[in-house]
C-alpha cells in the first residue's frame, strides 16, 4: 500500500514543525523508518507516557482526543501521525521509535480508508421462496472487494503502547468513516454467541449456517472493526472464528486489532487446535503481521500509589474501606441500594450494596459463584467504582474462585474501573503458595513471564497454582494490571462513566 500524496506532505510539515531539530523530515514510507529526530534518539532509553488520561472501552475518548465529525473541514482533520506528534511535543507523550513506526502503519491505513467506499450489503431476504430454495439466499461474496485496505495486526508485550496506538487510530479515523467498532474482543465474541443464538432461533430447525447472516450483520453495523486483546482460549471460540473473518474480509470489512501473540502462538495446546489452524493462515495472509518490540512497559514506570488496595482484614481497615465507601455514596438523591439486580444472557446477577455509580461486593459474592466474563463485563459497564472487600489469600483449593477474580480484574482494567480492595494479604499475594509451606522455587518459564512483566518474586510470591502457558499469563499480567490499577493517575481518572 502506498499513502497519498496528500497525507505524506501534510504529515512532513507538521513533523517539521514539531520537531525543529530536523533539517528536513522523513517521508512516510512503506518500510519502517523511524521518524524521530536526533534529540528523539537521545532518549529512546528513558520513553514513557508522561501522562495517563481516561479512555472510554467504547474507542470515544483517548488521551482528551474526540473523533472527527463529518463536519470538519479538511484542515483541521486530524490524522494519527499528526495527532500522535501533537501528544508528543505537547509532552503527553515521550517519543518512541517503535511506536512511530507502528503510527506510520496507522497512518497509511488511514489514508487508505480516505478513498475507500464499502460495497453495498443486500439486506437478506426473508420471503418462502428464498427459504425453499436456499441456495438462492446464499449470494454472500466469495471475496474481498477490490481496493479494500490491508488490515493490521499488531502484538507484542504488555504495557508497550498498543492499545493507546489502536485507540489512537480509531478517534482519528477520516470523517468519512462513519460505521466503525472499537471492542475488546473477549465482549465482541460474547456479542457474536448471542447473535449466533439468535439467528439459529430465527432460521428455525434445518435452516441453515447462523455464522454468513451474522456476519452479512456485523458488517452492515461497521466495516473497520478496532479489536483491543484478540486471543482464543475457547474451543467454541476457535471453531467459528475461520469462517467469520472470512466472510467480514470479503464483506469488505476493515480490521486492526491487538494481541500480546504472533498468529502462530494463539490457541496453543488448545483442544483440536487443528481446526484453528487455517484462521491462523488467514490472519498472516489477509493482514499485515508487525510487532511492537518497543522494550519499555509503561506500566512498570515508577507512579505515586494512591491507597485504594488495603491489608490485612483488621476492623481499622474495614473501619477505613466503609468509610471512603460511604463518602462515594453520600449523596441524598442517589442513595446506597441492596441487593440491586442486573440482568445478562437471562441471569440475575445481584449486587449486594450499590449507588448508580459505585458497587460494593464480598469476595465470595463475586468469584465464590459460578460468574462468567459477560457477568463481570456487565457489572463493570454499570458502575465505575467498585469496592471488593475480604479478598482471601488463595490456594489450589481455590483455583477457580482465583480464575474468576482475574476475569474480574480484566473487566475493571478494561473499562478503566475504580477498583478499591481489603485482603488478607497485599493484593499483589493472594496468589501466592504458603510461605510455610515446602518451596520448590520459581520455574524458569514463571520467571521469564514476571521478568517481561517487570514483576519481582518480592512483590507478588510464587504460586504452583498455576501451569498452563495461558495461566501463567493470565496470573502475571492480572498482577501487571493490579500495581498499575494501584496507581494514583488510575485513581484520578478512572471511574467516569
């Protein structure tokens, strides 16, 4: 793909004029060539965001920036290297080299989208001769439309940046681009099993494939999807997931998303992994595969923690939770309600203590109960604070309860939730083994993970709970996503809803 003319000007002056040091700046091109001045060179060891604001899951918000209506005029569209370069010289952010690399990818997707027009998408027809004869019905395009722009997908560590570059992306997408999604892919394939569900309710007994109508759905609804975490641990999941891109693709629908795994290293080990494999050769076919190598996590970067995570269970400290609790639920006109009900998939979920806006769980209300990811998304969606009181410390004879209570950290990092705990130990230990107990040490694979976490055994312990490649992740990165949620910038942004 080439960027037009239009944009590789544009995106040169304003480069000049942001960092004056260069005599003269680089041209966007096709290779990955670094965009930072000599100065930007000198600090590449020390790259950090200077400054974390609130940014809404839905993709309206990131770093102040509102996406672009269809009214602005054509100078001040704003484009994701421009506005990239904005952040940096407004000292937002710190220039990094790999990051702008990956913005210069963004950037000629951008331009590219500039000029592209989706096909028209027949609506299905729902008439007894089309459900006679079947095959009349299924008139779905066998292949991509001419001129539809290269995906991306781009994965690397944690905490390197790729969530903010996607979110960046998607608020400066062209005013033309007016049906787009930006979704975390564990709540997009939530949303796919329920239009699945009820599109084999609609078809009836005998009436056919649910997945080419859901997707016909899916790409009149948006075609540039923005999916932020895209992993598969789910055979259901994995089964479906071929088939649905496909179909998207030559629907003429536009993909960036994120994963912390090449294609190669999704679903490994995964029951029938086989069937997963030609999605893995669609992803690396159909998009372009880049990494953000970037070998600084920001969120390892030192932050001032605000007292938002209390230990032990002593009655001073529950003293001290019910208090900051009672101060958020203050207000006369929306007092403090029990045992408020939500409802998802046609399950009650209660919440034993709530306002609008805050929730106040015991730990065994919230992972000592057969709750799934869609339950946590939808307590996380309704309130912005949420306090967790009692959290235990836990051992293989907790194991799911401590499976559940990562889903749950996952939700609330997410959504960008408030998220307030007591617990037995420091919230960094509950899963750790008995410090008593007979140590076998850290294994090599568990210490490489914190290593490339930046967590230490100091910090967060040992567990032998978990062995899994995916567990082990899951436990790190839920420690990661814990010291960061401890921070004072998430305690001061985080919570609008």
């Amino acid at each position: 793909m080439r960027p037009s003319s239009v944009g590789r000007h544009a995106a040169a002056s304003f480069h000049r004029r942001a960092l004056p040091t260069l005599k003269r700046a680089h041209p966007i091109h096709p290779q990955p060539v670094a965009l930072a001045s000599a100065a930007v060179a000198r600090i590449r060891h020390n790259t950090t965001l200077a400054l974390e604001k609130g940014r809404d899951i839905g993709g309206v918000d990131v770093l102040g920036l509102k996406a672009p209506t269809s009214s602005t005029s054509d100078s001040d569209v704003t484009t994701p290297l421009k506005r990239y370069f904005e952040l940096v010289d407004s000292g937002v952010l710190r220039p990094d080299d790999h990051q702008t690399r990956i913005i210069e990818k963004l950037q000629r997707l951008h331009d590219d989208l500039v000029h592209y027009s989706p096909p028209a998408i027949a609506p299905p027809s729902h008439s007894l001769l089309s459900r006679l004869f079947a095959k009349q019905e299924d008139s779905a395009p066998t292949e991509p439309p001419a001129g539809l722009p290269e995906g991306l997908y781009l994965y690397g560590d944690v905490g390197t940046g790729k969530t903010m570059l996607m979110d960046l992306f998607y608020n400066t997408l062209p005013p033309n681009v007016v049906r787009k999604r930006r979704v975390h892919f564990h709540a997009f394939m939530i949303d796919v099993h329920k239009r699945i569900h009820s599109m084999k309710t609609k078809l009836g007994l005998g009436g056919g494939d649910p997945i080419p109508p859901v997707a016909r759905d899916l790409a009149q609804d948006a075609y540039v999807l923005c999916f932020d975490e895209f992993q598969v641990t789910d055979i259901a999941d994995a089964m479906i997931l071929r088939q649905l891109f496909e179909r998207l693709l030559n629907y003429g629908v536009t993909c960036v998303m994120t994963s912390n795994r090449h294609p190669d290293d999704l679903y490994k080990n995964g029951i029938q992994r086989s069937s997963f494999v030609p999605c893995i050769e669609l992803l690396k076919e159909r998009f372009e595969v880049t990494d953000l190598d970037s070998g600084t996590d920001y969120r390892r970067m030192p932050r001032s923690l605000s007292h938002v995570y209390y230990d032990p269970l002593t009655p001073e400290n529950k003293a001290e939770v019910d208090k900051v609790f009672n101060a958020l639920t203050s207000d006369p006109s929306d007092p403090v309600v029990h045992n408020r009900k939500l409802m998802t998939w046609g399950r009650e979920i209660r919440v034993p203590e709530s306002s609008s806006t805050v929730a106040k769980f015991e730990f065994t209300d919230l992972c000592g109960k057969p709750m799934s990811a869609a339950d946590y998304i939808e307590i996380t969606k309704n309130f912005g604070t949420i306090f967790v009181t009692d959290v235990p410390k836990m051992g293989l004879g907790q194991k799911d309860m401590a499976r559940r209570f990562i889903t749950f950290v996952d939700a609330c990092y997410e959504s960008k939730t408030k998220l307030l705990v007591s617990s037995e130990v420091p919230i960094y230990q509950i899963f750790s083994d008995d410090p008593n107990a007979k140590k076998g040490g850290i294994s090599d694979h568990m210490r490489s993970v914190m290593d490339d976490l930046g967590l230490s055994s100091d910090l967060v312990g040992s567990s032998s709970m978990f062995t899994g490649d995916e567990e082990l992740f899951a436990f790190a990165r839920c420690c990661s996503r814990l010291v960061q949620m401890g921070s004072k910038e998430w305690a001061e942004t985080a919570g609008a809803r």
